[in-house]
C-alpha cells in the first residue's frame, strides 16, 4: 500500500493518520514524503505505522526537509536528511540509503527503491532559464516555502545537492538485481508530465527534475509512486502505471469533496479507477 504527504501537523491529518491500518499482517507500506516537517512529528507517525505494518518504507518531501524556525532539532539540509535516515534506523523504516527490500507478495517479486532526487528547476517553461522563471514565479507571488525553508547545505544550491543525489541514486539502482521489476518510489513525480494540471504553472518548477523522464523504463518499473502535487490519480506513461498518492491538505480535500480515508492506495493489486 502506499500514501504521501500526511502533512501531520494538521490535527484532521493527524487523526487520520491515527486510523490508518494495513488490511493484513503482511502489508507493505511506502511514505512517499511530506509526512511533516518537525521531527518529533515525522518520528511519531512513521513509529505508529511502522508498529502496524509489516514493512514501512520512507522517501523524504520537501517538507521533512526544511528547518522550521519553531524546531528545536536545527540541522540543516543533508545533514537534516543524514538525521532523519538515523530516525527511521532506530524505528526500523527502510530509507533510500537502505538496501532495497524485495517485494515477494502479491504482484511480486519487485524491488522497492525509495529514492531521493530532489529537483533542480528543470520543469520550467521552454527557453526560459532559472532566473527567468524563478522572477516570474516571486513576480506573481507563487513562490515554494522551499526557498526560505530547504536549505541545501552543504551544497550551493537546490539543484546541485538534486545532482548529487541523482549520481548517488543512479549508482545505487545500478546495482539492483535487472531480472526483477521495480516500485520507483519518489516524493516528486519522474516525468513532467503530472505537473501540466498544476493549477499555477510557474510551481512545476518546484517539482521535480527531467534527467528522471525515463528512469521508469530505464529500471523496468512496474509502479512509479509519488507524491507532492496533492492531486491523487492513476497515470499512464509508456504502459506503466504511476500512483499519486497524497493525502494533502485538510483544505484541499475540502474543496475537491475528497475522502481522506481513502487517501491510501493499493499497489497490488492494482485498483480499479476510482
Ligand atoms: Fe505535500
Ligand atoms: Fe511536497
């Protein structure tokens, strides 16, 4: 099963989070980011799932990521990231610097690789640079937290600490075992393709990052899941399936009339469109 942004700071969120159950004692669950953004928040609802679930694997949003100013846990960037991965050690959540576990189960066997890729602007409109778009963005007052909130330390930027994790990453999915399919779990979407329904276009470039456009036929997935757009869906690119999982915002769901209960998806077996 799988779910994304929990964003458990809000107390409607929370209770939600309180109800989730797995249906067996043998389901999986991925987070695929955007749980919180204090730590005690994050270590509490990845140690109440993972008490309810056989497996729990984490893949960190931006929102784990950033250093509010209220907490008192004041590291920053990879070391904010390196703190988080230790978290999940100690409680037993399977993270992106983990071996990747093998899904035997239904729909099985595949490899469950949560990766973290960050994004690097490169979901900006043609034949604009950086700059470009980011001014277009603070000009219309559409501008990601992350800006004031995710700090790259020790990287000069955003997009450089993003090509430094798809090095790592990339090496790391080398390494797989190619005759099993994978789950590529990733809080931002690995195609563009998602982000063309934002509601505000100049927020794509928040989003994710093109040298994933074809990681899902590169390691032969059998699922993409992601997260971060709070738009939940099935989609299809060259025959594979991606899951947006999000539970998003408790205003947002009012707004779309959605249920948050339902907000956890099956992977396998694969649900019918809802
Ligand atoms: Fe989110
Ligand atoms: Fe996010």
């Amino acid at each position: 099963m799988a779910i994304s942004d929990l964003h458990v700071a809000y107390p409607e969120n929370r209770q939600i989070v309180e109800k989730l159950r797995p249906e067996s004692d043998s389901d999986w669950l991925i987070v695929a980011g955007d749980v919180g953004e204090f730590v005690a928040d994050i270590e509490w609802a990845l140690t109440l799932l993972k008490e309810r679930f056989a497996t729990v694997v984490w893949t960190p949003g931006n929102h784990e990521l950033w250093t509010p100013k209220d907490d008192p846990v004041r590291l920053r960037g990879d070391e904010r990231y390196r703190h988080l991965v230790e978290l999940c050690r100690r409680i037993g959540v399977l993270t992106p610097e983990d071996p990747y576990a093998v899904w035997t189960g239904h729909g099985g066997p595949v490899t469950i690789a949560p990766l973290f890729v960050l994004y690097d602007y490169t979901f900006r409109p043609p034949d604009t640079t950086k700059e470009e778009a980011l001014a277009w963005a603070h000009e219309t007052g559409v501008v990601c937290t992350d800006e004031f909130l995710l700090h790259p330390d020790p990287y000069p930027s955003r997009d450089a600490w993003c090509r430094a994790r798809l090095r790592e990453t990339e090496a790391r999915l080398a390494e797989r075992d190619p005759a099993i399919p994978t789950v590529l779990v990733n809080h931002f979407p690995l195609t563009r393709q998602p982000t063309d329904i934002l509601h505000y276009p100049q927020f794509a470039q928040w989003c994710g990052t093109v040298e994933t456009a074809d990681w899902h036929l590169r390691h032969n997935a059998a699922a993409v899941i992601y997260g971060h757009l709070h738009i939940p869906r099935t989609t299809w690119y060259d025959g594979v399936r991606f899951e947006e999982v999000s539970l998003g915002y408790p205003r947002e769901r009012r707004q779309y009339n959605i249920d948050g209960m339902r907000a956890i998806r099956h992977v396998f077996p694969e649900e019918a469109p809802s």
